[in-house]
C-alpha cells in the first residue's frame, strides 16, 4: 500500500495511462472482514508491541481500518467478553480481534504459559463465540511447509480437480522414496525446516561444509517430518536502486486472500526482493525490501 503511495506520487502519469488495478482498497477489505465476523463490539488489531518488527504495519493497519491497536497491556477478558481498557477507566467491548501474533503466544492459559505478551482466557471466550479472532488460531497448519507437499493431492481429494499451477518439486524425508532422493541429490536441494518462519531455517545443501552436511544428515534421520527439501528454483530477476544504481536482485510475490462473507484476492500483492546479490531469501525479516505490485485490468 505504501509503496504504490510512493509509485503515484513519483510518477502519476504512469497511473493515469496505464490500466493499472487500484490496490489502495486493501484497508476496506479487510475492515469488510472483521466487521462480518465481528461478534458485537468495536475492531481491534493485536499486536506483540513496538518491538515487534511489523509493528509499523500493525500500526497502519489500525489506522486505515479504524480500528484500535491494542497490546496485552491494553486489553481484559472480563465477564466472559473481551474488553479495551480506555485511558479514563471505562471499557469498549471488542468483537473482532486481527491478532499479529503467533499462536504459541496468544493464551498463556491454553498455549506456552510463560508467554508475556498473550492474553489470559481469550481462547475460553473464543470457544463460547463471545469475539471473533483473525486469523483463527490453527489455521497456521495450512502455512505449514510440510503441508506444502500435500497441496496437488488435496486439491485432487476435496475439488476433484486436476491443479493449474505445479507445486516446486518437493521431497518429504519421512517417506522413505523422498528421503532417499534428498541423501542422493543433497548438494542440489534446498533445505527448509518446517517449523521456522521469516527465512530462518533455509539453507542449500551445497553451502555446507562436511561436517555440517553430516550433522544435518543426522538430524534428519532422527526427525524427518522436521523438514521438506526442494529443487532450487530460480526466482525471478527485478531490477532494484541500490546506492543509486540499477541492479538486479531475485524476488517473488505474496498474494493476499480475504474471507469474509466472500472469498476475495486483492488485486496486488506483496512483491519482496533479496538486496543480497547472492542470496535467494527476500524475507523482510532478513533485510528484504519491498516493490509496488501491479495488476493490468486488460
């Protein structure tokens, strides 16, 4: 969103001749979400805190959906119903909550217990449907890498269809076939661990040294459902600035689904770039940067 802000504002003439999506609507679609879900209350965004390293876009979000950016600080479940806690003592109940915050840390009562940073007893009011949290806890499953190899046969089993877009060529080292292909072809694979996020937990075989690869190895044997390996793919090539200078980094894009009363995809995306020359991982958490997304109505 900013960067399209950006974009215009360098460059209107592009926008007025080119038939270019408007993305700006982003902010609506998800205030049209969490008002359909909304149990009966205000909107709220939950955040970890300022230190969090998306809290700019929490922030923004709040601002561009009207809704109250809320920490664990801010927040009570009382009555079996979720509140904010307004500066002169009074309470506004909240009836969606678009929590930013993983699901390990959301409940210190339910999940890890010494989270500091959850909020006590919001899955009991959540089970009684006395507020709506998006996303709903679990369905982080579905972000699940492992699942990832599991998509073409899924669509198969439950929409009886054949899928348009192949998967990247995967290999689960629980099953034995797969694991046996990741020993044979280690030095040409991508290695991912499952359970991390954000870019962590990715290497390529051929960047280990012997003792590492051995160690890895190892480790694999001993959890194999712990990781997925992949055929490297060559991400696509966008030129960036850098020190004022056209250069090239690899990028891929993140595309934005909304279900509310509908299912909708935004008509942009999230296009993340590597500003390591040598280095595939476009992560913002890793130092990736961002480009405008553009959606061409014809």
């Amino acid at each position: 969103m900013i960067a399209r802000e950006l974009c215009r504002r360098a460059s209107p003439k592009t926008f007025r001749e080119n038939d270019i999506e408007d993305n700006r609507d982003y902010a609506r679609l998800l205030k049209e979400v969490m008002d359909y879900v909304n149990t009966g209350g205000i909107n709220a965004i939950f955040t970890p805190g300022r230190m969090n390293a998306a809290y700019f876009e929490h922030s923004y979000l709040a601002e561009q959906t009207n809704s109250k950016l809320v920490s664990h600080q801010d927040v009570i479940v009382k009555d079996d119903y979720l509140y904010f806690k307004n500066y002169d003592g009074t309470l506004e109940k909240i009836g969606s909550l678009y929590r930013r915050i993983s699901d390990d840390y959301l409940d210190p009562l339910t999940f890890k217990e010494e989270s500091l940073i959850g909020i006590p007893q919001i899955m009991d009011i959540y089970r009684k449907g006395h507020v709506a949290l998006i996303n709903a806890p679990g369905n982080g499953v579905a972000d699940d890498k492992g699942i990832y190899y599991f998509v073409p046969k899924m669509i198969e089993y439950y929409l009886h269809e054949t899928p348009i877009l192949k998967n990247a060529p995967t290999y689960l080292p629980y099953y034995d076939s797969d694991r046996k292909y990741v020993l044979e072809h280690f030095d040409q694979l991508v290695i991912k661990d499952v359970a991390e996020a954000g870019g962590y937990g990715v290497f390529f075989g051929n960047s280990l040294s012997k003792e590492e690869k051995d160690e890895f190895i190892e480790k694999m044997i001993r959890e194999p459902r712990r990781f997925i390996a992949q055929e490297v793919i060559d991400f696509k090539d966008l030129e960036i600035i850098d020190q004022n200078q056209k250069v090239y980094r690899k990028a891929d894009l993140r595309v934005f689904v909304l279900s509310g009363k509908e299912t909708k995809v935004w008509k942009s995306g999230l296009t993340r770039f590597s500003r390591n020359p040598d280095s595939f991982i476009v992560n913002s958490s890793q130092g990736g940067g961002f480009k405008d997304t553009w959606v061409l109505s014809r």
